[in-house]
C-alpha cells in the first residue's frame, strides 16, 4: 500500500512515460460537450494559433491528471476501506489471539493446578508407598528372623539328639569300661588273693620242713647211738660216707609231710587217714595249676577286653572316615561345621580308646610276665622231676 501511494503522489506532478495517459477521441468528446460555447467561440481564434495544440494538450494533460486524481482518491478510498477492513481484520486477530492467549493462560493454569494436584496426590501415594514399603521391609525382616530363629532352633535340636547320642554312646562306653574295670579289679583281688595263698602255703611249708628236719636231727641222733652200739667198724665208715641221714629228709622226703601238713590244715579230719608219697608229690600240682588257670582265664578275659575295645575303636574310624566322606561331599557351611564337631568328640573319644587299650595292654603284659614266672603245670612238674632227680642222686652217692 505505501509503494502505490508513493507511486501515485509522484505521478501527480511527474508523470512518468509508462503512466501517460493518450486520451481517445471518445474522451475528448464529453470535455469538447462540456464546454461548447468556449470552444465556438475560441475556435476560430485558437486554430489559426500557434499556442492553441499547447494549450489543447495542457488541458488534455489537466483532465487527465484530475482523472488520475480521482482515480488515485478511489484507489485511496478502497485502500483505506481495505485499511480499515485488515485494522478490524487484525482487531480481530488480535483479539482471537489475545482470547486465545487468554485461554491459553487458562488452561495453563488449569494444567498448573492439575498438575499439582497430581503431584500432591503423587506424593501422597509416595509417602504411602514409602510407609508400605517399610511396613514389608519389616514385615520381611520379622520373616527372616523368624526363619532363622526356626532354623537355629531346628539346628539345636539336631544338636541336642546329637549330644543325646553322643551321650547314650559315652554312657555306654563308661559302662563298659567300669565294667571291664570291674573285671580287672576281680582279677587283680583273685590274683592277689592266689599270691597271699601261696605265700601262706610257702610260710607253712617252711615251718614244717623247719619242725621235720628238727625231727629228724633228734631221729637221726638216736639212731646213730643205736648203729654204733650193733653194727661194725666198716659200716660205720659207710655211714659217714654217706653224711648225715636228717639232710637226706629234709631233701627227700618235706614234700610229703608239708602236703601231709596243708590237707590237715585244710580239713583236720583227714590226720587218722594214712598218707602214700605218691600222693603226696602230686598233692602241690592242683594249686599250681588252679593258679596257672586263673592266670589263663585272667589272660583270656584281658584278651578279649582288649578285642573288643580294638572292635569299637575299628567302628570309630570307619564312622571318622565315612564323616571325612561326607565333609568333601557336602557343599554348605553349617553341615561342615556340625561334621567337624562330630569328628573332634570322634577323635578324642579315639584317644581316649586307644589310651585305654594302651593301659590294658600293659596290664596284659604285667600279667603275662606274672604267668611266666609262676609258670605252667608241666613246667612245675618238670621241676620237680628234676628236684627229685636231684634230691635222689644226691642220695645216692650219699649211700
């Protein structure tokens, strides 16, 4: 609009060659109608000037630039109309984009307090999803610690039958053990009730050859008065040879008075009974040999003490080993812990196993050194053979 308006202000003074208006002859009529008696009466006047086309084109030239004005009035009347049309257009644009603005703001707001409404409402639900949370925080805690808590206490109830076991095992071992102290207590008192015996029997035995060979001294006295009386000279050299007839007594014949002595002192109602050797020689032999039987029996109950104890100890390392099994096999650490303390109440229950039969072995051994120097009833026999052997030669190169 302001280029045509520049262009139509400029063409009111300077007309410039491409807006030069050529009127028609059809123009020029209504003009010439317009003034009729001007131009009869100028007519003749101005065709016979010179001056009269300048003045023709002058007046062309005024009508057409009034033309031009009226032209560029309604131009400029219809530019304003427009003008005013796109100031209403644009009142109104800027009205709707005001209103628009306006509802805009509105719902901006409108949002805004939506929005913070959710958020107040999210944040709500926050605060009571943060409470829940920790309600099934604790809640999970007080699981889990009731879970271990049940766990601990199935843990101790397998460790309280355990100990039961373990216990019913000691108990047992305990008995078995004051049992098989017992049986070495009752042996140890038979064998020194044997040894007590038997040191009485040799007391006896003593004091009898004691009174015998006394007796025979006094005999022997008598008798060699009576010899030297009857007989002669060379039997009386014979006699000295021979020596002194109470050592051949005491020599030969103390056992069977001591026998003779001890059944009497056993039951006092055998004195009228007579008496052979023979039977007094073997008299001695049941003693010895009742002793070296209990000897044996002690021996032969040590012994199968010693086989059974060396039996639970066979046990005990097959459970230990079988328990090494399990240990490499299981994989959790609460299994391991419970198999190491079985192995460590298995091994000093071992140890203590193997000091025991360790303790009867040696008692076993004591007894065995006492066996053989009592000796068995052959070997007793074969002594005696041997003293009787000796005890007759001596005799008779005595005789």
């Amino acid at each position: 609009m302001d280029s045509e308006l520049m262009h139509s202000i400029v063409g009111s003074y300077h007309k410039p060659p491409e807006r030069v208006f050529v009127p028609s002859f059809n123009q020029n009529e209504p003009s010439q109608n317009c003034h009729p008696a001007n131009l009869e009466v100028t007519s003749p006047k101005i065709l016979h000037s010179q001056n009269s086309q300048a003045l023709i084109l002058a007046l062309k030239t005024l009508q057409e630039k009034s033309h031009c004005l009226e032209l560029e009035r309604t131009q400029a009347e219809d530019n304003l109309n427009i003008l005013s049309r796109e100031a209403a257009q644009y009142k109104k644009a800027l009205e709707n984009e005001t209103n628009e603005r306006n509802l805009a703001h509105q719902e901006l707001i409108k949002q805004k307090k939506d929005v913070s409404i959710q958020l107040s409402s999210a944040q709500s639900r926050c605060t009571l999803l943060e409470k829940q949370l920790e309600y099934t925080k604790r809640m999970v805690l007080n699981a889990q610690l009731q879970r271990e808590k049940e766990q601990d206490q199935m843990k101790l109830y397998a460790k309280l039958d355990k100990l039961d076991v373990l216990e019913k095992e000691c108990f047992r071992l305990t008995t078995t053990q004051k049992t098989a102290e017992d049986k070495i207590k009752h042996l140890e008192e038979k064998l020194k009730e044997e040894e007590h015996q038997r040191k009485l029997f040799q007391d006896k035995a003593s004091e009898l050859q004691t009174g015998l060979e006394i007796s025979k001294i006094m005999s022997s006295v008598s008798n060699l008065k009576h010899f030297k009386e009857k007989k002669k000279s060379s039997k009386k050299t014979k006699c000295i040879k021979r020596g002194p007839p109470w050592q051949i007594c005491s020599k030969f014949g103390a056992l069977p008075f001591v026998a003779e002595k001890m059944r009497q002192h056993r039951d006092p109602h055998i004195l009228q009974k007579p008496f052979n050797v023979t039977e007094t020689r073997c008299l001695p032999k049941p003693s010895r040999t009742t002793a070296w039987c209990k000897s044996i029996s002690i021996c032969d109950n040590l012994s199968e003490l010693l086989m059974a104890m060396q039996d639970e100890l066979d046990q005990m390392s097959m459970k230990h080993q079988e328990l090494l099994k399990q240990m490499k096999e299981t994989e959790s650490h609460s299994v391991c812990d419970e198999i190491e303390c079985e192995l460590e109440c298995l091994v000093k229950k071992m140890e203590i196993k193997g000091e025991q039969i360790s303790e009867l072995k040696k008692h076993q051994d004591s007894k065995l050194k006492q066996q053989e120097r009592v000796g068995s009833p052959e070997g007793g026999v074969e002594r005696e053979k041997k003293k009787t052997k000796g005890k007759t030669w001596g005799t008779s190169t005595l005789l």
